[in-house]
C-alpha cells in the first residue's frame, strides 16, 4: 500500500541533524520504503544523511510517501516528529 502526506516543518531552527536523527531512525523502525519529497529532491527517509541534507527551514512544505504494508504506521510516526516543535537544550527560541 502507498501512502502519501504533505507536512509542515514546525520545528523553529528547521530539520538539522538532530531531527534528522530522529527522523531516520524512526523510519527506519519500518518496512516500507519512505521518501522525502522537497521540490525536485527525492530523499531516503531512513538515511540521516539524506534527511540533514535537505536542510529544510521552518514552515517548509514536504511530502512524504511511504509503500509497503506497514505504510500508514510509518507516515504517522514520521509526520508526527516533522510536525513538532522541538526544544533541545541549547536552543533558545527566537
């Protein structure tokens, strides 16, 4: 099963490589192929290279497309982090 979503970075400082991490590592929790869609680029979800590569500032618009049976469990868990504003220590708000 193929599923897509269009996500909003919320995080202030954008998809760095913390959230890289966590985003790669979430997906690769999974069976189903994931992509990052950014314009013209297409991005493995489950490397963390790939992920911190896009460098995707706040309010940035993704799609992420997950195929394989576990696809829906996959979009949630990934969009979920993509949505979220995070607050890691040493990061003021600005």
């Amino acid at each position: 099963m193929k599923i897509s979503k269009l996500i909003k970075v919320n995080n202030i400082r954008g998809i760095h490589l913390r959230p890289s991490a966590m985003i790669a590592s979430t997906a690769s929790q999974y069976k189903s192929k994931m992509m990052i869609f950014l314009g013209d680029r297409v991005l493995d979800a489950k490397s963390i290279l790939e992920v911190a590569s896009m460098a995707a500032p706040r309010d940035t618009m993704l799609e992420i497309v997950a195929d394989g049976d576990d696809a829906k469990e996959a979009i949630d868990a990934v969009s979920d982090i993509l949505e979220k504003e995070f607050n890691f220590p040493n990061e003021a708000d600005e």
